[in-house]
C-alpha cells in the first residue's frame, strides 16, 4: 500500500489544482469541423406574414412573374431590416398523398427562399418547412379555393431559440424558496429539489461554442441574440415538474429524454448553459433533463467536490428511479461528465442490482465522457456492475486529456477517462479513443466542444447507430484479441 503523510498531500493538490484551473469545462479553441449534423431546431416562429399573391399551380414547385413580383418587394424590405429572420412555410391543397404533399410543400417553401438569396437575402436569416395540407385557408372543394390553399406564408423568428431543460438538483437553494432560486456549492436538504429553466441560443450560434460576453469584443452585459443566456429558473414541485416533464416527452416524436450530471468545478448556471448547448446542437427532440449536485464551481475545491459526489449518490439514484416511472418516456439517455461519472456509475449499478429489467428498461445508454474514476477500480468493480445490464455502455476517453493527467497526479492512479497503451478495453462495452479531437486548453471538455464528437454522440444518440457505421470513427484492435474505436486524425 502507497502511503504518504498528510502534508506532503496537500502540498501536492495544492499544486497541482493550481495548473490551468483543473478540469474546468470552460471552452477555448474549438477543432476542425466534421461533416455537419442535421439542422439544429429552428429559431421560434412568431408573427405570421402572409404573402399574397404568391401561389402554385398544381403539383407545381415554379414560381411564376406575379408571385416573384411579390417576393422582390419582399427582399426589399428584407434587405432594408437586416436583423429580421424568418420562416418560410410552405402549403399545399388536400389533393393527392399526404406524404408527397409534404414534400411538395417543403419543395415550394426552398423555391422561394432560393428567390429570395438571389435577390440579395442572407441564407442563414431564412429557415423552411414543409407543412403539406395542414392549416387550410379556404376549404379544398373547388379548384379556385384549393389554389388559395397552395401558397407560402412566412413567419418572424426571434434571433434566439430556447431551450427548455428539466432540472433536479440537491444543491442549496440559497434564495429559501422565495423568489429566483440561487443554488449554490453548499448542500442542501438530502431530496431532490425540482425545477425547469430557459436557456437562449443565438441564431448564429457555432457548434460546440457556448457563446458568452467576451471584454475583447466590448461586450459588459449577457444578449440572447449572441449569448447562451439563462432567461428564466423556476423551481417547481415534484407533482408538477413530472407533469411538465413527461408532457413534453409525449410531444416529442423520439418520446426520449436524456439526463446530463456535470463534472467538477461546475456552476448551477454553467451546468445549465452546457445541458441547453448539448440539447440544441444534437437536434435532441425529446426532454433534456439536468441532473446538478453541489460542485463548489472553484479550482482549488476538488476535494469539496470529490466529498459531495459521493454524498449526492442516493439522490440521483432517486431522482433516476422516478424519471424512469414518471416521464413516460420510452428511451433515456444517461450521459456523465469527468466526476459526475462517479456518481452516475454508482448509481446506475445500485438501480441493476435492486430493479428487475423491465423497469429499468427505457435505459437505453450509459455515455461517460473523459470519466475522472480510479481506472482499476473502474475495471474491477465499476464494469461488471454496469455492462452487460441491456444498457449499451459507451466510454470516451484522451491520452491528450490534460485534467485527468493533473487527476493521476493527486491520485497516483490511472484514470478510466485516459487513453494510450493503458486505455480501458472490455467485452461489452464501446471504448472510443478522442485524443484525436481539439478543444480547449486542457483538452477534457471535449464530449461538448468538439464537433467530431458532438456528431458521434448524434449518431449514438439519435440515431442509435453501431460504432462499426459512425463515419468518423475507424477501428482498433489490440493483441490481446479485444477491440476499441478512435476518431480519425
């Protein structure tokens, strides 16, 4: 057994914490984009501009003299109001299949936005959608009014969209349930307390960025037209967060939620913002649910916070247990960050070992990113109690993960989270090696700030698409017969 005397460790985390503000999931540098990811949600459509004289004929996708008429004055005002977007939505008649009236519809709406670029609109200021024979304006009984129905409307966006996350936290409300609530890195009562926030994402907004005020741009105060800004917390009972929870998981096509716990030195707000970033740029359908426990959110307090992640334990496995019997959902995504996979992993194990399949069933993933656990202990303890458990299991990990590099240094031990000749490989569980992928200084945050690994998490995620057929992603194979996956350089 290592031993060492108390000063000399202390002297050691003292030094070591003070390095490049250990494991911070602040962002720098972002790496090379990837192929792109399907379009994030659109900005928020509000006020309704229909433009008149601009209809098809049938089954037609041509726009005629009159209705380009009506679209250069259109991109007139357009050019004059350079902060305005829109959505332009495109309709059909009720005549023929709906699904190709869809397209058709969809067909009519890119015609017109392609009009409008050339007559000197940006493309990024204009979203589409197909809406088919949705919404009517006349009925579809005469062929005059069918062709009243086969038109295009637009509608203003706001220059943000906002993501709604579902949150359980037992951190310390510091406002004592009045007003705003304000948790803080104290611990609060030994339950889950429960809420939703509104986060605001800029309608230029750069894939893996989490945009904040900058003093180089001359920037003092937080703008939802070019900021991640938290708009709205709102604490709410248990009664109706799960009402509200599972009413958005009913709405959304995928009937999926995912649950993100944080890592060290994380804020109650930072934690909000990179939970919203996620949601938005995986074009997530379903509910992004928040799971915060009370990391102090300072550099020099990794002892505080290894402390707090074993004691939040038993409430995220509650808070997990009731998300699984109460959202409704049919598939939730569990995904860790660096510390946050101590508690995730542990209460995971505890939910396998106490619950029959099938009311853990809607566990589909266990994503731990850059995960700071003892990597023996990891293997030994952590693995058999996690894989194999129906849930597919997936580690990202970096030899280039300068974190966990400081982490092996307090420690004296390999991390789970690292890379290179000792990177952790088991039967039954996807090992996917980033040290190929750029992001921030310290090179630990790059589950969110790389666009290589957002698209992989996409094609996990969202599509649920074997290692073997993620284009970014090229095999490995060891001597001792066992097999991982790297990004390609």
């Amino acid at each position: 057994m290592r031993r060492r005397s108390a000063w000399s460790g202390r002297v050691k985390l003292a030094a070591l914490l003070s390095l490049a503000g250990l494991l911070s999931c602040s962002a720098f540098e972002k790496a090379p984009p990837p192929p792109p990811l399907p379009a994030p949600p659109a900005p928020i459509a509000k006020k309704k501009i229909v433009l008149r004289g601009v209809n098809f004929d049938f089954d037609k996708t041509t726009l005629d003299v009159d209705s380009k008429q009506v679209l250069d004055d259109t991109a007139r005002t357009l050019r004059d109001t350079p902060d305005l977007g829109l959505q332009i939505e495109g309709y059909t008649d009720s005549t023929g299949d709906p699904a190709h009236n869809a397209d058709l519809a969809k067909t009519r709406a890119k015609a017109v936005k392609r009009y409008l670029v050339e007559q000197g609109v940006e493309e990024d200021r204009l979203a589409t959608k197909g809406l088919g024979e949705a919404d009517p304006v006349a009925s579809n009984e005469s062929e005059e009014t069918r062709a009243q129905n086969r038109r295009v409307e637009l509608r203003v966006v706001e220059p943000f969209a906002v993501v709604r996350v579902f949150y359980g936290t037992d951190r310390r409300d510091e406002a004592k349930s009045e007003g705003v609530p304000i948790y803080g890195g104290d611990r609060g009562a030994s339950e889950v307390q429960y809420g939703v926030a509104d986060v605001s994402i800029p309608r230029d907004h750069q894939m893996g960025n989490i945009e904040r005020p900058s003093i180089w741009r001359f920037e003092v105060r937080e703008n939802p037209e070019k900021h991640v800004v938290i708009l709205k917390v709102e604490r709410e009972n248990e009664s109706a967060f799960f009402q509200g929870l599972s009413s958005r998981v009913a709405n959304s096509q995928s009937k999926s939620a995912f649950v993100f716990v944080h890592g060290y030195n994380v804020s109650f707000p930072d934690a909000l913002r990179r939970t919203a970033q996620l949601s938005y740029d995986l074009g997530f359908d379903g509910a992004p649910i928040l799971y915060s426990w009370p990391s102090k959110g300072a550099t020099l307090a990794y002892t505080w916070d290894e402390n707090n992640i074993d004691w939040t334990v038993p409430h995220l496995r509650t808070f997990l247990e009731q998300v699984a019997k109460r959202s409704g959902a049919s598939t939730v995504h569990l995904i860790a960050h660096s510390m946050g996979n101590r508690a995730l992993t542990r209460a995971f194990a505890e939910i396998v070992r106490d619950r029959p399949p099938s009311e853990r069933a809607m566990f589909k993933d266990l994503v731990l990113t850059a995960p700071d656990i003892d990597a023996d202990l990891f293997r030994s303890q952590i693995v058999p109690a996690i894989v194999g458990k129906n849930t597919r299991v997936t580690l990202y990990a970096s030899s280039r993960d300068k974190a966990l590099f400081l982490s092996h240094g307090i420690h004296e031990y390999s991390r789970a989270g690292d890379a290179g000749t000792g990177i952790v490989v088991v039967d039954g569980m996807d090992t996917i090696d980033a040290s190929a992928v750029d992001t921030d200084f310290l090179d630990h945050s790059y589950f969110g700030d790389s666009r290589s690994v957002i698209t992989d998490l996409f094609g996990l995620i969202t599509n649920q698409t074997e290692p073997a057929k993620r284009p970014g992603l090229m095999q490995v194979r060891r001597s001792d017969g066992l097999s991982y996956w790297a990004f390609r350089p």
